[in-house]
C-alpha cells in the first residue's frame, strides 16, 4: 500500500514567499534572490515530506502567484493584449509576462489590465481564470514543469510526482473572450500538448503524473464527458511507461463514476471526507487494473483525523481491491490548510490536541498505514483524542444546543408583512426618496491600523485607544452630515476584519498566530477556527453604535456580519453539520440584533457577503443549502419590532439562479454590487418583481477613480427603468476600507449630488 500527497501550500511557514514577491514586485530584490527564496520553500516543502514518510510527493505543486496561471504559462495560452510585454521581456526573463497577467502591467508606456481571478471551487482560494479565442494554439511554452522535476528528482528520485492541471478541467476553468465557440471544442488542439508534456516527463525518468481533473466532481454536460472520455484515451494511446493518476475532490463523483473508473489511467484519486458515501458505488463499478487513492485525511479544514473512521474506509477498499492497488492520501491539495500546528503556542493545549495543519496530515496518512499494518497503540491513542473531544465542555454547551433545537417558524419570520413594515419605515425615518447611505466601513488609514496594532501590543490603555476611535468616528460622522448623507454609518474603525471582530467576543471560536493561508497571490487570511458551540458572551457592537447614534440627529446603521458569511470564512467544526453551526451564530447574533434595537438603533445592516459562495458545488445539493442559509439569516433578522428597518449587502455579483432565495431573506433593504456590470445584474430583481427596497452600488469601490455626478446620476435612471423608483437607496457597492479619504469624499459628495438630480428628474409612481 502506497501513500501520497496531492500538494504542498507553498507560502512558506513564515510567509516567506509573499514577502519575497512583494520585494520582487518592488524591486527590492532581484530575480535570483527570489528564486532562491523559491527553491529553499520547495526543499523544506519536499524534506517534510520526506520525514514524513510519504511515498508519492508532488512536484510543479510550488507556484509564484497560481497554478492554474502556472498552466496557461506552460500551456502558452497567453492573451494577445500582453505582446507587448512579451517582446519587452523576452530578452530578460519571463516571470515579468507571468507577474503581469497576474497583476496588470502599468510600466514603459504600456498600461495593460490584468487577467480576471475567480474563486477556486468552493474555496476561498483564488485562480487567474484561463482566457481563451475561438483560433486558440496551445504550445509548450515554456520549461518550468521540467526543470521542476529534475529538481524535484534530485532531491526525491522515484518518489517525484509532477502535479499538473488536467485539460479539461483547465479548458472548463477557463473562459471564451470572444463569441462563436465553445471552449470545450479546444480539447483536440490541447490534447496534443499534454502528450508532448507527459513523454518529456517519461524521457526524464518520471514514474508518475498527476492531472488534476476536479471537473469529475462537478456537474458535467454529454459533450464534457466527451471530452474527458477523448483526452484520456488519445493520451493513453500516445504515451507508455508512466502512471497516470487522475485526482478529482471537493465532492462526489455521483453521475461521473463510471466515466472516471473506465479511463484509461493508472489510478484514480476521490475526495472521501467530503463524500465518504461514494466509495461503495466507486468499488461496485471499478475495473480491475485501477489504483484508487483514498483521500481520507480532510485537506479543507484544521482537524485531526478519525482513524477508526478511515480505517473502516481503507479495509472496505482493501477487501476488494488488495491493498496494493490502494493509495491513502488526504482528501484535496494541502494547499488549503494552515502549515504547522506545532508554531501555535498560545492555543488551549486540550483543543490543540485535536488539531492538524498540513505538516500534521502528513503524519496521519502516514499513520494510517502504520495502523492499517497493525500498529494498535497509535489507533487507541487516536480514539481516546476524539473521545475526549466528543465529550469536551468546552464544545458542548447544553443551552446552546438547546436553544437551537427549539428554534420555530415564528422565530425566522418578521411580525407583519413587508408593505407594513414599509409605513412604519416611512413615518418612523422620514427619508426622502432615493436616500443616500454607505456599505459601513469608511478609509482604515495607517494611523487607525497603527493604533489598534498599539492596543493590541498592550502599548494603549483601553481608554486611550477607545478615545482615538471616538474622534476618528466622530470626524466621519461630521462628514457624512456635512455633505448630506440620509443614513449614517459609524465606519468600522473598531473592526480589524469583519468576521475576525465577532469572532473575538464569541464564545466558541479561536484565533492562530501562524495559520495563515493563500487567498490570491501573495495575499493570505487566517480564517478564525470554531471548535465548539457558539454563543454570545457581552454586546459586541453596542457600545460604538450607541456612540455614534448619540452624536448625530440622523439614523444611525447599525452593522454586523452575518451568519452564514461568519462560518464559511472560518474554519468550521467537522463534528456537526454546518447548518447547525450556522444557526447557533443565528441566535447569536439574533441577540446583538436585539441588543442594537433595545439600544435605540433604528436601522440595523447584516451583510452576508458570502451567501453566494457558499453553493454547494453540485447543482442537487444547493436547494438544501439555501433553504438554511436563508432561514439563518431570518432567525439573525426576526426578532425585531417591524418599526426596526433591517438591510442587507451582498458583495458577489450573480443573482440570476438565486435570486427567490435573496428575496426570500426577507430584508427590508439590500444593497448590492452592479455598477460594474452598469445595472446589468438589477434584471434579476426586475424579473422577479424584487418586492422589498434595494440599493444598487453605483460604484465600484476596487479602484481608486472617483465617478462623476452624470455618471452615477444615469445609473441611478437605469435602475429606476427596471424597478420602483420609490423602493430604491443610493450607495457605493461595498465597504470603503480599502480606499484613501480624498477620492472617498469626493465619490460620495458626488454620490449625493446624483441622489439629488434623481430626485428632481425621477418620477415616482403613484399607486
Ligand atoms: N460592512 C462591511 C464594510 O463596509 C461590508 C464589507 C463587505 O461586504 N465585504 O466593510
Ligand atoms: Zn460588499
């Protein structure tokens, strides 16, 4: 029985390779040093490894920004409005073209826009995403996986495994930019290049290859599957001598199980923590040379692995296949999970115990083997860690379970409809039409990160610290009165991030200093971990709202996050369902909501950024999905008083498939992200007849441009072609945190003046 690794996160334990870039990006360091910051990741990477005892360890797994920018690298799917750097660049090296479609290039004249990035699956990794013309040509374009796997081979002789994007999930990540083709037509082009690709790697020794296929798992169409069933066999065909593996994870193969067991490979590998439940239908079906490769080790979250529960899956897998045709591995790349556990050195020491990052999965694939082989001590010592967790306090809390359990339909619903609600809005606020607000957070200058960064280090009292953050939220609500806002905002200045700062006060959650983890090129979060039931301790928002309202005569917003947006960027315990830890940060936050409005706060916001990309991956699964995500956000919103106005904002873009489950969210107000797309996104809520008010961005926060007063002003008559003008609101698309104070002001004073203009120039309809 083989072990294996899928892949290796590639920051470096301290982060080394986003510093490293940035110098590069800045020129503080030259090519060579960041190539050397490089190969010294990739070797501790392989070493630890190593160490661990795994058999097949991945190689091309190390990327300087992204892998699947790695394969249109290698692949020479470069967009053509990047010539011009690719002639400048030519002569010296190539990694500028590749920083440059990564990030834009604004150098030497030339002003180019970077590729466009997309979310990983349904992860919270980001991917430059493939662009593709209808006389596409795929090449090899360039040497990195090869000189990879010298190096790799160097240092790991047959163990290397080279690790590379399959081609149709590459052509499916991908995206047409011009019309008249499909891109999954391009599969013959691409083929060819894979095979060129494969017998280089077979002439260089290689044993075996991995091709990432992620597609299997996904819902694929007739010509899809076509596509892979050609791919595979013309590769088949054409090369020899080596092992191809095909690794598909993130779900269950369900409809894609027999194509993936009759490819013409050496192994396949399935996602087992996600979708145990396949493994019966995969070994009914699988042929008789196949290898499977049991991902068993969850490669998505932060905990230690149940070996009695994967030992159950091994023995099934091993009774019917023997166990040399078994592979154990974790479940998806590592590149998900947080690198060592043992850096942590403030985590509670009993819930540490039940805790693995990446370095720590290694060792339980390769304990697996050792416990599938007969070592009983490590499987006994493994049991009594997981019962000591099943039965912690400090998981369980009976209230909290309690309390969920007796949520009812009253609790997830409003008292009286939204038309009634509307009145009472009206006569309670007295807002003129088409009112002006913001997402919550204004400019987080220097100065502000500095000062929390000081109270954090114990350098500020309390009281000095908190003194700081009056003046500067005081400023920001002089401003906001000066130019004329309607509803106010207090602007976050508390708030280092917007789930780390309820995480914080909630009881359940925990923070790591080192467990950081790629989000786009060298940008990393360190998602907070929940490992027990969640509850409330104090107010949480209170005391700056409360601040604030007390400063102006006009609504304050109240602002918090969400529910679901809460759980799916954290790391989420594995010891229930999600949706249960969902509705226990419902009731939590139910209680701020409630705290808020005993507070005197008319006006209380619930972003829930991540509702969207929280979908499950397969097209089945997502009703189940919506129905709680929803639900927990009505449970957060129900317990106001009607005379209580509750907003919403949503920054993902796509509303079109879902748009009956936002409206079923029942918000008073939601503000949305569209100037982008130029009120393009508004014709779901047209279509639908969004009956509740809604706030189209009409403009984009990304970028520092400040928008001009016509130009807001016809947005704004867009959107009232395509929906009541009486039930729309004026604000810019998201949170203004990332932005400077001057462009800040003068896009909102401009924002103002466009509300005005509508006000003069939109009639509102009269029922
Ligand atoms: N209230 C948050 C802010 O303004 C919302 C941010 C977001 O939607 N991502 O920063
Ligand atoms: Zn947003």
């Amino acid at each position: 029985m083989l072990t294996q690794n899928l892949g290796y996160p590639r920051i470096g334990s301290q982060r080394q390779l986003k510093k490293a870039c940035e110098q590069y990006w800045t020129g503080k360091i030259d090519l060579e040093e960041l190539n050397q910051v490089a190969r010294k990741i990739k070797e501790e990477n392989w070493q630890t490894q190593l160490d661990a005892g795994i058999d097949l360890i991945p190689c091309n797994d190390f990327s300087f920004y992204d892998q699947v920018l790695d394969t249109s690298m290698l692949l020479g799917v470069i967009p053509h409005r990047y010539s011009p750097v690719l002639s400048q660049v030519k002569s010296n090296n190539e990694i500028d073209l590749y920083f440059a479609m990564a990030r834009g290039y604004q150098k030497d004249g030339l002003d180019i826009t970077a590729m466009e990035m997309t979310k990983w699956l349904d992860t919270n990794y980001h991917y430059i995403v493939p662009e593709f013309t209808a006389d596409q040509e795929f090449k090899v374009f360039n040497e990195n996986i090869f000189n990879e796997y010298h190096s790799a081979e160097l240092y790991l002789g047959e163990k290397a495994k080279a690790v590379l994007l399959g081609p149709v999930s590459y052509l499916l990540l991908g995206k047409e930019k011009e019309p008249g083709f499909e891109r999954i037509d391009l599969i013959k082009k691409l083929v060819p290049v894979y095979v060129q690709i494969i017998n280089r790697l077979r002439l260089q020794g290689i044993k075996w290859i991995q091709l990432d296929e992620p597609c299997l798992a996904l819902d694929l169409s007739k010509k899809e599957k076509e596509a892979l069933e050609y791919a595979y066999r013309f590769i088949a065909n054409r090369v020899s001598g080596v092992k191809l593996l095909v690794a598909t994870y993130f779900e269950a193969l369900l409809d894609n199980t027999q194509l993936a067991v009759s490819l013409p490979i050496a192994a396949l590998h399935v996602d087992l923590v996600r979708a145990p439940e396949q493994l019966d239908v995969v070994l009914a079906l699988i042929g008789k040379d196949l290898q499977l490769s049991l991902g068993v080790v969850d490669g998505r979250n932060v905990w230690k692995n149940d070996y009695g529960k994967s030992i159950g899956l091994i023995t099934k897998a091993v009774e019917k296949l023997g166990s040399e045709r078994v592979i154990i591995a974790p479940s998806c790349s590592l590149l998900h999970c947080p690198i060592d556990l043992d850096l942590e050195t403030a985590i509670d020491s009993d819930i540490k115990d039940w805790m693995a990052f990446a370095k720590q999965k290694l060792n339980e694939v390769y304990e697996l083997k050792q416990i599938f082989e007969g070592n009983g001590e490590l499987l006994k010592a493994n049991e009594n860690t997981i019962e000591r967790r099943k039965s912690s306090e400090k998981v369980h809390k009976q209230a909290v379970k309690d309390r969920v359990a007796s949520i009812t339909s009253a609790d997830a619903a409003r008292q009286s409809t939204f038309p009634v609600r509307q009145q009472l809005h009206h006569d309670r606020f007295n807002l003129p039409s088409f009112p002006t607000t913001t997402i919550g957070s204004f400019p987080q200058t220097d100065d502000i990160r500095k000062l929390r960064a000081r109270f954090k280090r114990k350098e500020l009292t309390l009281e000095q610290y908190e003194n700081e953050i009056e003046l500067a939220t005081i400023d920001a609500i002089r401003w906001q009165e000066e130019i004329g806002l309607d509803v106010l905002v207090h602007g976050e200045f508390e708030r280092n991030d917007m789930v780390e700062y309820f995480g914080e006060q909630l009881d359940g959650f925990l923070f790591t200093k080192s467990g950081w983890v790629q989000s786009y090129g060298s940008r990393c979060v360190k998602p907070p971990v929940i490992y027990g039931d969640v509850s409330r301790l104090q107010d949480m928002t209170v005391r700056w709202s409360k601040y604030a309202a007390a400063q102006t005569k006009r609504p304050m917003k109240g602002m918090l996050t969400g529910p679901v947006t809460i759980l799916q960027w954290s790391f989420v315990r594995d010891d229930q369902p999600r949706e249960v830890t969902t509705n226990q940060i419902a009731l939590a936050l139910r209680d701020e909501v409630l705290a808020l409005e005993k507070a005197g706060i008319g006006i209380i916001q619930i972003d829930e950024a991540a509702i969207r990309e929280g979908l499950p991956l397969r097209m089945e699964k997502r009703p189940h999905y919506l129905n709680w995500a929803v639900r927990a956000f009505r449970v957060t919103a129900g317990g106001v008083q009607d005379r209580t106005q509750i907003h919403t904002h949503m920054c993902y873009s796509e509303f079109n498939d879902i748009i009956e489950h936002i409206a079923a969210m029942d918000a008073d107000v939601i503000t949305i992200e569209t100037s982008r797309s130029q009120m393009e996104l508004l014709q779901a809520f047209a279509h639908f007849e969004y009956p509740n008010e809604i706030g189209p961005g009409v403009y984009d926060i990304h970028s520092p441009r400040v928008p001009s007063i016509e130009e807001m002003a016809s947005l704004l008559a867009k959107a009232a072609d395509l929906l009541p003008a009486e039930n729309l609101w004026v604000n810019p698309d998201c949170g203004l945190k990332t932005r400077k104070w001057p462009e800040t002001k003068a896009a909102l004073e401009n924002m103002v003046a466009a509300a005005k203009h509508a006000r003069e120039q939109i009639k509102l309809k009269v029922y």
